[in-house]
C-alpha cells in the first residue's frame, strides 16, 4: 500500500476517534482502514494507537507521528496544488459549507458561474447555519457571518458587508403607526430572530465612533428561520430587523417598507475562511476571489 495514503488513514481516524468514522469518511471498510494503521506500525516498529474493544487513544509515539503526518500530507497537497496552478485552471473538487439563505441565494449563484467557466472544477456545496469545523468536515472554504471567534490555522478574509435594515408592511404601519426614531421601537411588535439554543441578540444601529446602540424589541414572535421572518413581516405580525439582500424583492413589491431612513444601516461582515496551508490551492484562491468581487453588488 501506498505509505502517503496509509498516513492520511491514521491521520483521518485521528481526526474523527475512530476506525468506523474514518471508514465512513472515506469510504472505506473499518478493516481496511485498521490495515492501513497496521501497515505503518509494522514499518515503523512502533505502536501508533492503544486499541480496545471500548475506545482507541495514541501513544506517545502516535501523538508525534500525527503531526509529523499532518505537514507531510499539506507538503504534498501544496506540491500537487503548484502542478495544478501550472495548467491555469482550477479543477477537482471544491467543498464549500454556508449559511443557509445566504449561501443559496448570494454565495452558490457566484460559485455556480464559477463552475461554468471552468469545466474541471467540480463543487460540492453544503447549506448548514451551525458553524462548521473545517478539518473535520473536510471543507474547502466556509462562509460566514458576523463576528467570528479565533480559530488556530484558519484564514479568515472579509468578502463583503450586508447592510441590516428595520421593515414592516403597509398594513402593519397602518394598524400601529410609524416608528420615527430608535425610541420608537420599544412600542412596536417585533418578530425576532433567534438560532437554536443561543440568546436572542438585539437590534444593532451604528453611532459616529461609538459603540452600536443596543435595542431589545418587545416581541411575541421568535423564529429560526430569516425567510420566515420577512414572509411574516409581509404578513403584517410586526417589525423586522433583516439583511436588506433578504427583503430586496418584498420592498420592490411593497410587500415591505425600509423605516427609520435615516438611520445608517448596521453592517454585518461576510468572511471566506479556509485551513492554513503552504500553499493554497488554485481553486480555492479563484473562488474566495470571485465572492470578494461579486458579493458586494449582491448586498446593495
């Protein structure tokens, strides 16, 4: 058996804590991918991984060896990534994860276009809110937004700002009035956002070189879902704070009004992010390249 493909097994097993979920991961059977390991011990003269029938756990030995795996297998990642930048033309495999109606209604049409001019790339794109774990999903590159945490090895570059506004429909407006400035809000119904298990966040609005004014809507109304927000904004329950990119059409329509004109927007930033590498790759470079220029005119 090839030794770069035996490391990047156990590299894998590692990763997931376990044969079964690294067979799963690569297709592969569980005895195959215990093999793989076998291979390297025998060659090595050394236990890599404590096996019971209960768990697995490196050794000491393994624990060093892991690492050493890791940067050979980037080594040659970025070798073959240089003879793929030779032919100018992305191609393989790119796996993407985004945010749900971000992702499908901003980020995939710019990478579908991307796909078309190049005929070699091929995408592998997954819609997901909850934030991914690029090692161990294998991902590419991941969008997403608003603030980020610090993330050892990963790259973070900001391709665009989506600009949040506070809407509501004619009929809403007509039954309960119009807000007219920030102090308003407190005496509206609002239809709020809330992601599952976390803390609502209340509503950001901009100051001139002081911290985002904080509002806390009075609301009955808490979704998951930003689509299902506007839709219930249209529908007259309330007041709502969302990406203009979301409600574009329903103000187009008049479904919607934009309240507090006035107002500056607060920008919520979009990130690209991707694993620190040597050398990175040509399909990943094009494609964080393309969002960063496209993006913008999508968000406007």
């Amino acid at each position: 058996m090839d030794r770069l493909t035996s490391m990047a097994v156990f590299v894998k097993a590692v990763d997931l804590g376990s044969f079964a979920a690294a067979a799963a991961a690569l297709d592969l059977s569980g005895p195959m991918i215990g093999k793989h390991v076998r291979l390297l011990e025998e060659r090595l003269g050394v236990r890599l991984i404590n096996r019971t029938t209960r768990r697995q756990s490196l050794t000491d030995f393994g624990r060093a060896y892991y690492e050493r795996c890791r940067l050979v297998l980037a080594e040659a990642e970025a070798a073959d990534a240089l003879a793929a930048d030779q032919l100018s033309e992305p191609r393989g495999k790119l796996r993407v994860i985004m945010p749900v109606h971000f992702g499908r209604r901003c980020v995939a049409p710019i990478l579908l276009e991307l796909a078309q001019r190049y005929p070699a790339l091929e995408l592998d794109l997954s819609f997901s809110d909850p934030i991914a774990d690029l090692a161990e999903d294998g991902c590419d590159l991941a969008i997403r937004t608003g603030i980020l945490e610090d993330q050892a090895g990963v790259i973070a570059r900001r391709i665009a700002r989506q600009r949040m506004v506070v809407c509501a429909s004619p009929f809403y407006l007509e039954m309960h009035g119009w807000p007219r400035q920030l102090e308003d809000l407190g005496s509206h119904q609002a239809i709020i956002y809330r992601r599952s298990g976390r803390v609502v966040q209340p509503w950001l609005f901009p100051r001139d070189d002081q911290a985002a004014v904080e509002v806390m809507p009075v609301s009955r109304l808490r979704l998951d879902d930003l689509a299902a927000i506007a839709d219930a904004a249209a529908e007259g329950m309330g007041l709502a704070w969302l990406p203009y990119w979301l409600v574009r059409e329903h103000i187009q329509t008049g479904a919607l009004l934009v309240l507090l004109p006035k107002q500056p927007g607060f920008l919520y930033d979009a990130y690209a992010l991707w694993l620190q590498t040597p050398h990175l790759p040509l399909k990943v470079r094009l494609a964080v390249d393309a969002l960063a220029a496209a993006l913008p005119r999508v968000m406007t």
